[in-house]
C-alpha cells in the first residue's frame, strides 16, 4: 500500500505538495519522494527514507507535480538499497518523452515478465509502459497493453512529458480519486487530499479508466471494463477516516461496523464495564459500540503521539519495539474492571497478545475482544503486507486458539455478513477472508499454494525457480 498524489495545471510551492503528500502518511511512512517538472522540461526527482515533511526540497514552483508515500510490499524489504532505488516516482527516458510515475497497490504477476531485479512495482510498471511506447504506442495504446497483461491493483499517476495522466487497474482495487476545476487538476489515493487542495467535486476514478490532461483539456476512456472488486481492507482499517471510497464515507462505514459487532456481542451475553479501543484506527467502531451496547467509551489505552503505524513496519522485531513504545496505559480506567477491548483486525496476534497481558498486569479482571474484521486467512497479492499464509495467526489457527493463544477472556470477529452490510457495495475484495481472489493470477497464486508449490512461508515474489516451474507447468 502507498499513497499517491498528481498535481497539475496550477502552479504550487513544492513545499504545498508536500503538505498535500504528507495527509497521506498513514498510507506508508517507510520512504516518500516528489518528483516535477522544471522550467526547462526536465522531470526532477527528490525522496528520502521516512515522511513526506523530511523530503529536501529546493525552492522551487511547479505546475507538474508528482508524490508518494511508500509502504513496502515489494523490494529492499531488509533496508540495504540506496532510497533513489526503492522509494517513488520512478523516471524512464521515452522516445515520447521523460516518463515519471507514482503508484499504489502490487502487481500480483510481475515474476512472469520480469527477471530484472526490480526494487519497487512502479519501477517495474514505468519500464514497462515505457517500453509499449517506445515500441510505437502513444499513451492510450500503451495504457491498454498495461491493463491487458498485467494482473493485480495498480492506482498510477505519472506525466509523460506535459501529458498529466492517471491509470487505475481493472477491478479498481485500491482507491482512486481525481478533482478538475478552473485548469487545475489533482488526482489522489483518497479523498481528503482533493478537499484539502480545495477541490469544489471529487469524483472516483473509473475502474479500467484512463485519465488524460492536456492542453487544458481532461479526458476520461474506459479502456477496458469488468467487475468493480475494491478492497474491504481499505474501510476496515487502511484509509482515512477523512476520506471517502467508491462514494461511501470511511467514518460512517466505521461507525457501522461497530453498531453491528455491538449486536454480536450483546447476542452472545458478554458483559464488560467499559469498550476500549485500541488506538487509533478502531476508535470510531468502538463509539457506536459502546452506544449499542450501553457500555461506556474509555480511553484506557492511549497511542504514544510519537509512535508510527506499527502494521505497517517491514520487519518483526521492528514492530515488536515499537508496539512497546506505541501505547500508554491509564491505570485507573483498568484496575478492577472488566475490559471489552476492540482492534480492526488480527494479523500476527503479538500486539494483542502483548497489550492483554500488560492489561492483567495492570489488574483488569476479564478482557473480551471484540474484532471489527472477520479472521484474516489468506495471504494479499494486492498491496497489503501479509503476503505469506504462514504468518496470519488465523489461517494457522481456530478462533478459539487464537483466543487462547492471545490470552482473552472471549473473541468475537465481526461476521462476514455483517461486513459486507457496513460497507454495503454490491462487490468486494474480501480474498484475505474468503480465499476468492478478484483476479485470474490471484486465484492460481492460491491453487499454487495449495498444491504446496509455494510454501506457506513464502510470498509469491520468493523463489523464482519454484514459481517458474509451477508457472511452466500450468501453462
Ligand atoms: Fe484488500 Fe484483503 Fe483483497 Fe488484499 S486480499 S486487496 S487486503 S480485501
């Protein structure tokens, strides 16, 4: 997952950008970079390792501005490539022009073009698309060759040249947003980037679209067309409460997944002296929550204002320290009381796991959990970072193991029924619960994994040669 933004036809601060850029750092805070084009033509790059705000800008003004937070799910995932490498945009040379591009989302079949090494999807997607036009293809005609082979989510904003364009995969899987008003145009991965650039209408990028800023003039072509399958994780936990997606508000579908595990949790008889969220992303589910069930909101968890997402850290034991410096406690809201604590979802489980213990410590009498989600059981293709089955607690485990394991009084995982109703689009990405991949390479990823042609530890990026021969022998 990454955050993008395109900025065209008004000319800004790099510093504006940046600020623009940086409401997207709960997308990835691993690397960001802003890349624009000068007085002379040339497109500029600038990134750095961490948030969009520690980018060494020049002072500089542009019409043609391009911005990424990264979150890596691909590449220099032990941290020992230079950041021009690994961190967006990317920049190839065209026979049309400087192309430059920014993206969200993974590409799910990339082994099956490319031996190269690469250190980043967007790298990959701007080599890619390059070589379409300096094979005689004009952007349209490259664009369509993108969507026709490539299998995956894939959000792009880039310039070719002057040329301001924006590319959204097929099944429109992770979010997509554009803004035109008065010769300005932005495109972004979410909403609340558009209100803050003063976009009077922000409308969804079409799935399978092609954008086209010219000349002052912005076109939108439906290149190709199939079933819309955005991703459920993006309500659930990854966007911005602030934004809106596919037209449905993130905070009032939050505030809806809590009323409806509110009903789950009244049905099943569990009883508690206050709801806890734990911060920040379940704070508004545990709200209506705590309406429904008549049960007090409180804040006996508070999030270290200093602290980063810890799901969106890289490695383990990175997201173990930082766990441990994530959350402070008040001891007064948890001695003698019975807690109900609510999360978006379990992954590992260690967060949980940790965090209850430190609660018995701290002298809570029973701890319930309560899960905005339902079990996470399968591997993302698509730009989430939980890409082997191996390390999703709940594809190794029952629910009530995972109880167990994680040391609750009781669990309760919203249902799929009642997600589906929260969200409330006719289609979803739901793959990492049910296991039906939107996408013909996502479902042979998972009868590969199921075959054991790639092993429960490993992502399908891993070890190529037993992904070419299970690829040779189902072709
Ligand atoms: Fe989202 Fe899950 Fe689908 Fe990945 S598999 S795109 S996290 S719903």
């Amino acid at each position: 997952m990454c955050g993008i933004v395109g900025i065209c036809g008004k000319v800004l601060k790099l510093t504006q950008a940046q600020s623009l850029l940086q409401l997207l750092v709960h997308r990835g805070q691993d690397a960001s970079g802003l890349a624009w084009i000068d007085e002379t033509g040339k497109h500029c790059l600038a990134k750095v390792k961490g948030q969009p705000i520690q980018i060494p800008l020049p002072e500089v003004n542009s019409r043609y501005i391009l911005g990424s937070t990264r979150y890596p799910t691909y590449g220099n995932r032990n941290g020992n490539v230079p950041v021009e490498k690994f961190a967006q945009p990317f920049s190839v040379e065209t026979r049309l022009g400087q192309l430059t591009i920014c993206h969200n989302g993974q590409i799910a079949n990339i082994r099956k073009f490319s031996k190269h090494e690469f250190h980043s999807d967007a790298e990959f997607i701007a080599n890619l698309l390059g070589e379409f036009i300096d094979n005689g293809n004009d952007l349209v005609m490259a664009s369509k060759k993108l969507m026709d082979i490539l299998d995956g989510a894939y959000s792009i904003t880039g310039f070719l040249g002057h040329t301001f364009f924006g590319i959204r995969d097929p099944r429109g899987i992770r979010p997509m947003v554009y803004g035109f008003h008065d010769g300005f145009a932005v495109i972004a991965s979410e909403s609340l980037v558009l209100q803050q650039a003063g976009m009077p209408e922000i409308k969804e990028m079409p799935p399978g679209g092609l954008l086209i800023f010219d000349e002052d003039e912005l076109t939108i072509q439906q290149l190709v067309k199939t079933e819309k399958r955005p991703c459920m994780f993006e309500y659930v936990y990854f966007a911005s409460a602030a934004s809106e997606i596919n037209e449905r508000s993130v905070y009032e579908t939050r505030l809806r997944l809590g009323e409806l595990l509110g009903d789950q949790i009244r049905n099943a008889g569990i009883e508690a002296d206050a709801v806890v969220p734990v911060p920040d992303t379940s704070r508004t589910a545990s709200q209506t929550l705590s309406e429904k069930l008549g049960i007090p909101l409180r804040d006996a968890i508070l999030k270290n204002r200093s602290s980063m997402r810890t799901f969106i850290m890289p490695a383990e034991d990175e997201r173990l320290a930082a766990a441990k410096s994530k959350y402070l406690f008040i001891e007064g809201m948890i001695k003698g009381k019975r807690l109900l604590l609510v999360d978006d979802s379990i992954i590992r489980g260690l967060t949980l796991k940790y965090l209850i213990s430190l609660l018995r410590q701290k002298g809570a009498t029973e701890i319930h959990v309560a899960i905005t989600n339902p079990p996470t059981r399968y591997p993302c293709y698509y730009g989430v970072d939980f890409t082997t089955k191996k390390e999703l607690i709940a594809s190794q485990k029952s629910v009530e193991e995972i109880r167990r394991e994680i040391g609750a009084d009781s669990l309760t995982y919203l249902t799929h029924e009642n997600l589906k109703r929260a969200i409330d689009l006719p289609e979803l990405c739901m793959a990492c619960i049910d296991g039906n991949y939107p996408t013909p390479f996502g479902q042979h990823l998972k009868r590969l994994l199921e075959e054991g042609m790639i092993l429960e530890t490993m992502t399908h990026y891993e070890s190529d040669e037993i992904i070419e021969v299970a690829l040779a022998k189902e072709e």
